[in-house]
C-alpha cells in the first residue's frame, strides 16, 4: 500500500498539536523477520528528533490489528514524507499521526492470520506409520519427508501449532508407545479461511460477553 496519510491535529487554546506522515506499508518478503522500518525522509521534511517517535507509533499501532484486533508482523514501513509546524509539532503528535497512517494502510491493504507451524519428525515401526500419517493429515500437516533409519520409519512434517494439542497421548495410542517425535518452532503461515472465520468467531464472542 503506497502513499498513506496520517495526521494528528488539534486546537485547544494555546499550544496545539501537529504531525503529519506519509508512508509506504508492504509485507515482508521473508517470514519471520518482524517489523522493519525504513526513513526515506530527505530535505527536512520532517526533523530528526520525530523520526524516533514514528518509528514509535508504528510498532504500537501494530500491537492491536484490524483483525479481532490481534497484533501485525512482518512487514516494512517506509516513511517517504510529512510535515511538521515549528511550534505545534512534538513528538507524541508525530506518534499518534504514524498510528493513523498505519491503521489506515492495514484497512486498504490485506491482512491475514497467520499461525506458528512445528517442524515434526516422527519415528516409529513401519507397522504404525500408516495410522501415524492418517492422524497427522487430520491435523493439516504438510508431508516434507519419508525415510528410514535402521528398523524403523520416519516422517518429517509441517504441522500447525494449533493442530498438536494432546499429540504425545495420540501418538503414543496409535503406536502402542513405539514411537517418538521431535517438535520444533519453523515459521509463520496463512490460516486457512475456516480457521480465520472460528478465530474472528471466538474474538466476537468474547467481546459481547464483555459487553
């Protein structure tokens, strides 16, 4: 999302308060890597004590998405413009226009959940590997690899973190407690659109019971 306005003026008697930002928002091309900000401001646009700040307000206003509200990762903020007053601007008015800049590109752009997923190897006897498999496809897993180690089989796979609840009870049912695995944080990934529905679901529900 190019070139997003975010302002923050007010007029109460007295000193007021300006700030005025223009950025760029897009996701991160590799997973895993947070928040980056870049400052592309030339000319003095905006002074150098208020970059800070809005660097700030970017990484606060990312705390608390348009998506149920939870928070935003992995993408690049490039400020490429604003302005400032000599006497209204500060730094928490600078802060507060970044906010509203982001807050504004996350509603123009796409957001998506995205869901931790587990690095899994399971090793088990080839009698079991079978029921071993059926269990981790229920879970969404993503087959990366097959092999054998002695005697025994093996299975790597991506699972979602969601999806291993009571996965050391399961395994050890369908392999007559045969089997071992070893677990793993790997990376982020897209939720599919019936999970991100029970999720936005859930949050709805609380919030009324709140209410």
């Amino acid at each position: 999302v190019v070139g997003i306005v975010g302002k923050h003026v007010s007029q109460s008697g007295g000193r007021g308060q300006y700030g005025h930002v223009v950025i760029s928002v897009e996701p991160n091309e590799e997973k895993g890597k947070g928040i980056i900000f870049i400052d592309m401001i030339k000319g003095g646009a905006i002074p150098r004590e208020y970059i800070k700040p809005i660097e700030k307000g970017i990484r606060e206003g990312a705390l608390n998405g348009i998506l149920a509200g939870y928070p935003v990762v992995d993408f690049t903020v490039t400020l490429v413009d604003g302005s400032y007053h000599e006497v209204d601007s500060s730094e928490l008015a600078f802060q507060l226009a970044a906010k509203n800049a982001l807050k504004e590109a996350l509603r123009k752009g796409k957001s998506v959940f995205l869901e931790p997923i587990m690095d899994i190897e399971v090793t088990s006897p080839e009698e079991f590997m079978s029921a071993v498999l059926g269990d981790l496809n229920q879970r969404r897993a993503q087959i990366v690899n097959l092999g054998t180690r002695g005697k025994l089989k093996t299975a790597r796979c991506d699972v979602p973190l969601a999806e291993m609840f009571n996965y050391v009870n399961a395994v050890r049912s369908l392999t007559q407690g045969r089997a071992s695995f070893s677990m793993e944080p790997s990376y982020y990934s897209e939720v599919p659109n019936f999970v991100a529905e029970k999720i936005i679901g859930s949050k709805q529900q609380v919030v009324g019971k709140k209410s």
